[in-house]
C-alpha cells in the first residue's frame, strides 16, 4: 500500500509543468555568460527567461544559442527584453534563424546559432520566446547567450 502511495506521488510531481531554470550569470571581468532552461511547455509557445541584467552596466549580447525540442518543429524563436520579470516585452526584438529541424524517433529537435551583437539595456530581462504555431504541442527549450558587460555613458 505505501508503495502504490509513492508511485501516485512521484507521478503527480512529472505531471507539474516545470519551471524555467537558470544557473547565475557567470560573469568574469567583462565577461558575461549564461544558460537557461524552460519546459516542458505544453502550449504554441514557450519563454526561456535569463536573470536580470546588472543594474551599472549595460550587456552586449555577442552570441546565442538555442536547442528546442518537442512533438512538432519549432518554427519561430525572438529574443526579447521586458523590464521586469515575466514582464510584457519592450518594443525591441530579435528574430533568430531557424533551421530545418532534425526528427529522431518522433521527436524535432532544433539547434540555433546566432551571433547577435544586441545591446540590452541595465537592469533588463532578456528571454526566447519559440513558437511552433501549434496549440497540441509540447516543447523543451534550453538557451546559452554570451557577451561583453560594458559601462554605461555617464
């Protein structure tokens, strides 16, 4: 009986969506890195959030990085910045390229590569958002920028 209870349990913790993850920032000098992860997304959409950009420095993001994976191809992905946490993006944008998506046993997997050079603001949230334009999909995304932290002019 307690086993049976377990196995109820654990099966109710894989039915929760999972949050978007992210590690802190690595940040080395000027250096700025980081990785983010959302998903499962059992939508059209779905958002990768970084943390908050530093509030006294500006980031140039050089590079981007993308692996999207679910039951049907990712046909768009935008980088985007709000000014507050899950907040409405700001009216700047950034259209990745989107390759052909490979299929492995039903599932599509794209892998995105953009050298981005965008400046985002101090104090910023930047996020991906892929969409599949179809509603009974599901999507795992994970996302690495990496850039240069510069110092405002004062």
């Amino acid at each position: 009986m307690k086993g049976r209870a377990l196995l109820i349990a654990l099966a109710g913790f894989t039915l929760v969506p999972a949050v978007n993850s992210s590690a802190a920032p690595l940040t080395y000098g000027t250096y700025y890195d980081e990785t983010a992860s959302s998903g499962p997304c059992f939508a059209s959409t779905c958002n990768v959030y970084f943390s908050q950009t530093p509030a006294d420095k500006l980031l140039m993001i050089r590079k981007i990085n993308c692996v999207f994976g679910g039951s049907v191809a990712a046909q768009q992905a935008v980088l985007e910045i709000a000014t507050q946490f899950h907040g409405a993006p700001i009216q700047r944008f950034l259209a990745l390229p989107m390759p052909q998506a490979q299929v492995t046993g039903g599932t599509f997997t794209t892998s995105v590569e953009s050298q981005a050079d965008w400046l985002v603001g101090q104090s910023r949230f930047p996020f991906v958002v892929v969409s599949t334009f179809t509603n009974a999909s599901t999507i795992n995304a994970s996302c690495t920028l990496r850039g240069d932290l510069i110092d405002p002019i004062q």
